[in-house]
C-alpha cells in the first residue's frame, strides 16, 4: 500500500510525466492514466514549474495531446507569482521566458522602479546583460527581493540537458547575498496550494514526477507520497540518491495508474 | 603603524587600484605610486583575477598608460591555471573569454574527452548555451572537476557593475553539486605564490585593493595585512562591512603610498 487511506488525489509533473520535453506527444499511456485517475474519482491536479510559457498555452497544448485537463487543474508558479505580486503591491523587473512577459504587463509601471526581481525559465534570454540588468535592479532596490519561479537545477529538452531556473537563481543570490523565495516546487506552499484546491489532506494524496528532489522529496516534505517515475529526466542515480526514497518507483505514469488501480499498490 | 615590521613586498590588485575598468588611464597618483615603491626597496607584484586577456596583453595595456611593470611582475589566474593543467595532465572544456582562449590551445585535444571545465570571467561569452555547455561537459565527466579562475561576485566596468566569474561558478556547482576550486584571489595558495615569488614573509607584506572580500579578507586570511582603497568597485559600504576589518583604508593608491612612505603609518 503506497497510503495508509485510500489515495483521492494526484499531483502529476507535467514534463518528462505526461509528456517529454520538447515534443508535442503524450508519453505512452500517459492520457488514459489520467482519464482513468478520474473516472476512479481520484482528484487530478498538473502541478508543474513550467514558467516558459503562459498556463493557457500549456492547457491547450495538452489538449493538443489528447488530455482531458482544464486550465484550472493547472498549478503553475505564475498565476501563483502574480497573486503574490498584485496582493504585496510590487512592481517586478523581469527575467522570464519573452513568452509569459505579457502575463505581467498589468504590473509594469514607468513611476514606480522595481521592488522585486522575478526570474522564471527564461531559457536563451538567460543572456549576460540579462543577468547583469536582474542584478543591478536588485543592488539598487532599498529591500532587494528575487522571486524564483521553482528552483530546479536542470531539465532535458530535445534529448539535451539545459540549465533549468535553479542555477541562475543561485548566480543571483551570490552576487547579491539576497536569499531567494521560491515559488513553484518544492516550496510546501505550492504542494499546499495544490491539496487545498483539490479539497484533499496530504495523507490521502500523492504526488507523482520525473525529479527525485523538486518532485519526490518536495512532496514528501509536506507528507505527500512522492512517487519516481522512469520517464523524463529520470536518470539511474535517481533511484540510488543517498537521502531520498521515493515510496514507489514505476516505469511510467501508466504503469503506475495500472498498478494503483488495479495491483493494489 | 601598518605592520611591526617594514613592509618589503606589496601585493596591489590591478583593476580599480592601478586604473579604472572600461579605461586606458592610470588612476591620478598611481603609476608615481608604483615607482615610488619600488624606489623605496619595497618588491612589487601585481596580484589579479583578470582573466579576461592575456597575461602578455595587459602588461603592454599597463605599460601604455605610464606604469614601468613587467609581466613576470604580474601574478594572475591564466598562468596560474595552465601550470596545474600541465601538471596533472588535464584536458579542460573551456568556459572563457575568447581573447584568452588560445592560451590554452596546446592542452586541448581531439583524442581526450575534457576531464575538467575551466571558468573565467567569460564577459559576453557567458551565455545560455555556453553555460549549457560547460554544464553538460560537467555531467559527463566520472569525475568531474571546475576549476574557477577567482570567484568574484562584480566589477564595475564603464561606470556600470558586472557579474564576476563566482555568480556563473555558482550556478554551475549549484546545477552538478561539483565544488569548484579556485585559482586567483581568495585562494591562499594564490597570495602565497605572490609572496614566495617575492621573496617576503606574509608579516612584511601587504596587500592593497578595492575589493573587501577579494582583496581584504583574502589576504588577510594569509596573514598579510589588507588596504581598501577608495577606487574601482569600492562603496562605502566595503568599510562598514560587518565581519572585514582592513589594517588602512586610503583614498587611493597614491595617498596609501604617501602614507607608508612619507606619514609612516
């Protein structure tokens, strides 16, 4: 048994779970896994770092794969972000993907400089003065604040590993001695959020993804299962970690699904 | 008095103490300041991370703006870094500036696969895909080793700040969990170096820069007394730093020397 109580939730990873990186097709068996979540009245709910695109392209893009999702099973660190934004009142210098900058464009002002710097997965915009514009906004901000939207180190696109935001983030933390707040995985926040909208406790759910730390070790932070899954970025040492044990690892979302719902696991 | 004993060897930092960044001319006082130290016996060696142009390069741009220097005069990085290359016999994937890069052209090799990334301050060349690069070199090496040439956080160049090799050191052993070593300042083996090549005890030396972590605390941490001068990257935030305390604090160059020679401090 993966839980004590019978599961009512899943928190499925996007990338590398539902679908590989750069491809515009579903892992095999990945949609009926879903569908079959659902129909078993298991709560579903994508929660994901992706911050390179806006959460409608990525609901249709799914759709386009053949998964039955709504924008609102979405969790995604920036609808989370610009919450956090709007209610604090803040006024962010951007380092994000040219994609997603329009989804801030409300809280742009030409009166009022900068309070925070807010770095997504900006990909090739993560250029030198790019980074050098994000730092010296922090230097002159009075209460330097950097958002970091997930704080994952590294991702494979395309069959190629690509820094992820993680690494960026620290550049900027070392330069300025200002610690990040992260939004996105594996902040417990987000696992939270997550649970809550799902109407589920975090005993009765788990959590499903390709990346032993943001993934497996960010939920079971917030006692969550984390279960691995053998697709995406999973290498063999992700099984082998030395601190994190996932409470099932499966070749696949699929495998997984059929193994919940029919093997008993 | 700035030591107990006469001072014999002074370490002083190029950029930001000799001339300002972006600049081809000495700081007022500077190269009189030079000349003076050495008239007065006191040995003279130029302890810098530059790693940005060749050693040979900016011994003819110091010369160009007055100072009488060699280049065996000047202790930096790129030297510093292909002595352990050759030593240990490594390959490395490059990450530098492309001024410097055929300084290292008789250790790259078609046959060996790189078996260690070197970084430096890679300026403009410090982009997504260069990091990338370096990343995955890093993921493929069975012992990987990054070897950074200082770990700076920012210079100020052009009257704007710069992000320095330590942020994308950073980055890097944050994206692999690799810990990078490091050639230049702060490294003692570094200060070490210049003193030996001197010829003077850690007791009868000081080291002057702009920088208070780089310069002040790391040659402290040998054992030689630590000058922050008021030029280059300094604010006045570098004096009220709350764990480094220099043995002086002088304008510049020419007022420290002043100081020492004529004031006796």
């Amino acid at each position: 048994m993966l839980r004590n109580k019978p599961i009512r939730g899943a928190l499925l990873d996007i990338t590398g779970v539902l679908y590989e990186s750069g491809t515009r097709v579903a892992i095999p068996g990945s949609v009926e896994a879903v569908r079959r979540l659902k129909e078993a009245g298991v709560g579903v709910r994508l929660v994901t770092n992706e911050s390179s695109i806006p959460v409608a392209h990525l609901s249709t893009k799914l759709e386009g794969m053949g998964f039955e999702v709504r924008e609102r099973e979405i969790i995604s660190p920036i609808p989370a972000v610009l919450k956090v934004l709007e209610r604090e009142k803040l006024t962010p210098h951007l380092l994000v993907s040219p994609q997603v900058e329009s989804e801030f464009a409300h809280l742009l002002s030409n009166q009022t400089s900068p309070n925070c710097v807010v770095l997504g997965d900006a990909g090739n915009a993560f250029s030198f003065e790019a980074l050098n514009k994000a730092f010296r906004a922090l230097k002159t901000m009075p209460s330097p604040r950097l958002i970091a939207l997930g704080r994952g180190k590294y991702y494979r696109h395309e069959g190629e590993l690509h820094l992820d935001v993680g690494p960026f983030m620290s550049a900027l933390e070392y330069a300025t001695g200002v610690q990040a707040e992260v939004i996105g995985k594996p902040a417990k926040e987000f696992f939270k959020a997550a649970l809550s909208d799902l109407g589920v406790s975090a005993e009765e759910a788990i959590m499903v993804g390709d990346d032993i730390e943001g993934d497996v070790e960010g939920a079971q932070g917030c006692g969550v299962a984390g279960v691995l899954v053998r697709t995406g970025k999973y290498t063999p040492t992700s099984e082998t970690h030395p601190c994190i044990t996932p409470a099932a690892v499966q070749d696949n979302l699929g495998c997984l699904v059929e193994a919940l719902l029919v093997g008993g696991i």
